[in-house]
C-alpha cells in the first residue's frame, strides 16, 4: 500500500502501543520504517554479506586449524554472483545451497529420499544426514559469539530458517539485517551482562547493562 511517510508511522505507532507500550521508551516509529527499508534494499544485503564473509576469513585465520578438525562444518555466506545490468537494489543473484535448513531438521522431516528428490547426490545426502544437531548447535554459537564479542558485527536475523546445512558447510542466509556494536563499552556491557546470567549474578547483570546503556550516554533510573 502506497501510504505516506507521516501516515506510515502513525500507523506503526498505534500498533505498538497498543499491543507493545510497556516496552517503548525510544521513538521505535521512525526505526521501523528504517529497519524495513534496509531489509528490502537488496544492494545492503550484498554489502552486509561481504562484511560478514570479512568476519569469517577473520574468524578461521584467528582459529588455525578448526576446518581441519573432524566434523567441523565451515562456516560460509551464500556466494553473490554478479550479473550485469542488474540492479542489485532489487534483485540479487547468490550461490544455489545443496542442503536444508535447521528448520527442517528440529522438525525431522529430512530423510533420504527427500534429499534425493531435492537433486543432491546420494553421497552428499548420506554425509548430511549424519551432521548431528547438537554439532551444529555448538558451531554456529561459538560464531555467533566470535561475532559479536571479537568483531562487534553480526547477523542480527539469525533463526533456524536462516541457517541451511550441506554436506561440508553451515551457510548463514538473507544478511539483510546485521547489527554492529559502536565502541568498546558495547561490548563490554553484553559481555558481563551474559556472565551475569550464566553465574546466575544479578550484580553482573546490572553492571553489563549499565555499561552498556553508558555508551549511549544514558542511565539506570534506580539500580535498585
């Protein structure tokens, strides 16, 4: 629907508070329609998919050694292929990804037959299948936290439909969300604030999170 800009943020307004008051504080009208604009621009995602395919290299020249180790599945970003004459605000072109999401394989729905149905090779296939959840699980998180803690950029979309397996490769999809943290502090806050909640310390907690908020140069209203 071709709305005006005013008339778009009244809208979104009203819908977050009704159904999301007690959470506003910032004006999240004028980010929503910001957040959407970068999701639909095509060219961001290519831009944001060579940034994370950056913190990747990054992340296996800081980890000599981890590709090479048993069961490790690389991490990687579907290839962009250029095409010319096309406007990649609109239309991008990736890599085709011979495998299936973590999606499908929480809901055991991926067999076989439907892997070969899929076109894959039956060697292909059969590797795939014996990718255990639990290695999956614990590849992507130790990434995601190399990310965010070292790099300080990630993808900020990241759910099972976004993660696709193949035989060799764990492939993060649709980077048309990433998020960055600004300075130093940022990450220092996040940092304690997870400590906090792992040891279960609510004083740790407060601390990230005043850290954090410290950085934008903002405050608790009452540590208590």
């Amino acid at each position: 629907v071709d709305t005006k800009e005013g008339e778009r943020q009244a809208a979104i307004k009203q819908l977050l508070e009704q159904h999301f008051k007690p959470i506003i504080k910032h004006d999240l009208t004028k980010m929503t329609p910001k957040m959407l604009d970068e999701e639909m621009n095509l060219a961001t995602e290519v831009s944001n998919s060579e940034e994370l395919n950056r913190v990747i290299e990054a992340y296996y020249a800081d980890n000599p050694g981890l590709a090479e180790k048993r069961n490790h599945l690389r991490i990687k970003i579907p290839q962009i292929i250029r095409v010319p004459g096309t406007d990649e605000t609109f239309v991008i072109v990736e890599e085709e990804v011979q495998g299936v999401s973590c999606t499908e394989l929480l809901e055991g729905k991926v067999t076989l037959e439907s892997l070969l149905a899929r076109g894959l090779r039956q060697d292909k296939a059969g590797l795939l299948l014996k990718h255990s959840l639990s290695d999956i699980r614990q590849q992507i998180r130790r990434h995601l936290l190399y990310q965010i803690f070292t790099k300080g950029i990630f993808h900020a979309d990241l759910h099972g439909s976004n993660v696709m397996v193949s035989a060799d490769s764990i492939y993060l999809i649709d980077t048309g969300l990433i998020g960055r943290f600004q300075d130093a502090r940022q990450i220092q806050g996040v940092k304690e604030l997870v400590k906090g909640i792992l040891l279960e310390d609510s004083s740790r907690v407060i601390n990230g999170i005043e850290e954090f908020l410290a950085s934008f140069g903002e405050t608790l209203p009452e540590r208590e």
